[in-house]
C-alpha cells in the first residue's frame, strides 16, 4: 500500500484510539492495525488483560476525552455509567485514616474499562477518513536509513506505507525491540514493584443503605502491602479489586474458587469491603494481572530520532496502576499531540521530536509523585529520586491532615487528578498545616 498523506498506528487500544481521532483531521486516511478481532460489544478482549480489573478516568482526563469526543460523557451516562460526587460519594482509607468527605463540586464517572473503550471506537468508527484492520500482526517497521525516517510497518503478508506511524502497541512493543536492534541508545527508568491485581465482579443486596458508590481502603506501607477498592459500575455490578505488592497475594489461593478470592478481602487493613461481598452473588470469574514493575522509556532522549514515529500511552510509559492515571496520561498526551499538529501544519516533520519531549514533561511530575509511594516499600528496587525521604514525610503529613482538612484535601485531590500541578501541595497555608500537624503529632508520641 502507497503513502499518501497516511498515518499508521499500531494497536487500537485506549491511546491508539485517541491517536487516530487527533490525526484524523491532519492525514486524509488513517489506519488502525489491531492485533485483536473486531469486537461485538463492551467486553473484555485479549490484548487487554487488564481491562478487566478497576479503571479509573480522572478529572482531567475525563475532561480532555470530552474535548477530543464532544458528548461522550453522556453516551456513557445514557448506557449505565455512574455520575458520582467526587468528593462525598468517595470513601477512601489512606494511610491509616479516612479522607474527610465534602461537597467539592468534582463529579467522577465510574464504569468498566471495555464500556468506556467499546463507546470511544463507535466514535472513531464514525470518523471517515479512520480504517480499523483487526486481526493484525506488525512484525517490523519500514526505516530508510538514508533520510534516518520511518516509512511504514511490515506485516507478515503485505506492507503498509505511511507518513507518520504511531506505536500505541503497550510496553511489550515492537518499537523499543526495533530501537535496540538498530543501536538506539533508549534510556529506561524502570522500578520493580512486583504488583498483582485481581478482580472479581459481584451484585450486591439492595435492601442496604450505602453511603459511596466507591470504597478505597489503601495499604500502610511498609507495613501492610495489600490494599483493595469496590467501585458500582455499570449494570448495577459491583467490580471489587484487590491489590498486592511484592508478591503479598496468594495466586493459587486467590484464584481457586469463589471463597479463595473472598477470603483474601478479609486480609485487608479493614473490613468494608469483605462484610460487602461476603454474602454477595458473584457474576465473573477471578482475573489476575501481574506487574512486575513499571518503566519509562526516554525517547525524549534519544539522539537522530527517526523521523516519523511517534511513540504514545503505555509504549512510553507504564505508570503503577494503583493510582488510576494511567488513561488519563493518555489522554492528555493525545490533546498534546493534537495542539502540536495544529501548531506545525504544513511541517509536521517536526511533530515527533516536539511530541516526545512533550510527553516527557506531562509523564515526569506524575512518575515522581507515583515512586515516591512505591519506594515506601524496601523490597522495591528503583532509582531513589534526590530528597526522597523528605518528600515521602511530606506526602504522608499531607494524607494524614487530608482525614481533617478540607483545604488541604482539596488541594490534594487537584493534584491526584492531574487538575493543579504538585507544587500547589506548597503553597504557604498548606505548609503551615503541615508543620503544626506534624509538630502536634510529634509531641504526642
């Protein structure tokens, strides 16, 4: 197939997906190649294992796929997702203590992972000018050396020829292999977490009163290691979560029977959620996901990148899932891409290079906030950022005094859903509670 004016992108995920809907109004045609079959309805489907555990879409990122798909959020309203207060309907255990709940005028949209993804393809499908081929292997990518530039994919069978190709194929991709193979220097920052997830759906009695439509009880690290969520989610299911770091969940036990996975709940810093599920009817099977760590690969840092490739979503970055970022990060590095498109219309040679640097500044506060908390744990191995130690007593102060105080949660939630950027934790009153809280705490002991 000849290049004209066509962009490529490999995988037809979450950020493959948000790829094609910023391309599609700069490249008159636009191919998805999906490794999966089509699929019928919002189901989870194999190239995603982990679309059948607990995903959540943050305020920002909620946002931004409202920019990119004008309506969607109603779509999702409209076919069962669950509008929540973010702040009243949330009931969240966290380091000990339970959030203070309040009225913050935040609302948060809970539902599975393949409804949200199963509505954002219908959109693309109405895209003219957006092709999906499923069932689609990519084996190598067309380079020419001479002009340093990417000019396509290889499949087993044929050859796809592009002006800009897009890998949005997750951290086992094809493009940090090629990379290597080529002699690239990529640059990887990588911190071992040794996380399981494992998910099981239930419905719940309706005769009792419950005031969340979401319950978090978090670990204490590095004491406890375990940590799980029950979130109401579309079809009035109930999906419970569970997760564990440093290899603190039991797979065989967990995956056993019905009574293995409830059983695990009942290890948990608190009991709300089993006494939820304990007499509950289960509607799935128990799915487990393992991460072994989470990486950043540096293409911001590679010298002579190769013209026409853009690397996006989890094939840069795979954040700890713990804490719900992961779509959101995508989405915000698509709206990102988009305005770079907009910005070098006519050049859009230059959009790579501007694009992964981009990235990069997006990824960078979030990645430090996430192993700040990883490296709470002594088993972790990772790079220790400087000055972890003194933000790692600031966070925890800032959890704690989020059980009391409503302007310092506040500010806290902004910054957990990518709305403020982490330096909003210092402006000068939040400091002041911070210090007065961990002196008062400090005399006690």
């Amino acid at each position: 197939m000849s290049s004209k004016n066509t962009a490529i992108i490999i995988g037809g995920g979450i950020s493959g997906k948000l790829a094609a809907r910023v391309l599609s109004n700069h490249y008159k045609e636009v191919i998805i190649l999906e490794r999966d079959q089509e699929q019928v309805g919002p189901y989870p489907r194999k190239g995603a294992p982990q679309g059948e555990h607990l995903h959540a879409l943050l305020h920002a990122g909620e946002s931004g796929l409202e920019e990119l798909f004008p309506g969607i959020t109603e779509h999702f309203y409209h076919s069962g997702a669950i509008k929540i207060n973010s702040t009243i309907d949330l009931a969240w255990f966290h380091h000990g203590a339970w959030k203070v709940r309040y009225d913050g005028g935040y609302s948060t949209t809970l539902q599975t992972r393949p409804h949200l993804e199963w509505h954002v393809e219908q959109y693309i499908k109405r895209i003219p000018n957006v092709v999906f081929y499923y069932n689609q292997v990519v084996q190598d990518l067309l380079y020419n050396e001479e002009q340093n530039q990417i000019i396509g994919v290889q499949l087993k069978d044929e050859s796809f020829k592009a002006d800009l190709v897009v890998d949005a194929s997750g951290v086992s991709s094809l493009s940090s292999t090629w990379f290597r193979k080529q002699g690239f220097g990529i640059t990887e920052e990588k911190v071992e977490i040794n996380l399981s997830y494992v998910s099981k759906q239930f419905e719940l009695s309706e005769d009792q009163d419950r005031d969340w439509k979401i319950k978090m009880v978090y670990p204490k690290p590095p004491q406890e290691k375990m940590g799980g969520t029950i979130s109401k989610v579309e079809g009035n299911r109930y999906i419970v979560t569970l997760i564990g770091y440093h290899n603190s969940v039991n797979d065989k036990e967990v995956l056993k029977d019905n009574s293995g996975f409830i059983e695990m709940v009942k290890k948990l810093p608190r009991l709300d959620i089993y006494q939820e599920i304990e007499n509950a009817t289960p509607l799935t099977k128990t799915s487990l996901y393992r991460i072994p760590n989470i990486i950043w690969r540096r293409y911001d840092k590679v010298e002579n990148l190769p013209n026409g490739l853009v690397v996006i979503g989890d094939t840069v970055c795979r954040i700890d899932p713990v804490f719900g970022q992961g779509m959101s990060i995508a989405i915000l590095e698509a709206l990102a891409l988009q305005k770079l498109l907009q910005k070098h219309k006519g050049e859009l040679h230059k959009v790579p290079v501007a694009f992964h640097k981009k990235a990069a500044k997006i990824i960078s506060p979030i990645w430090n906030m996430v192993i700040t908390e990883d490296l709470r744990y002594p088993a972790t191995k990772g790079k220790k950022p400087f000055g972890l130690s003194i933000q790692q007593w600031y966070a925890k102060n800032i959890f704690l005094l989020s059980s009391q105080n409503q302007e310092v949660y506040n500010s806290f939630v902004k910054v957990m859903n990518l709305v403020r950027p982490i330096t909003s934790l210092m402006k000068p009153s939040i400091i002041k509670s911070v210090l007065i809280f961990a002196f008062s705490n400090s005399r006690k002991s």
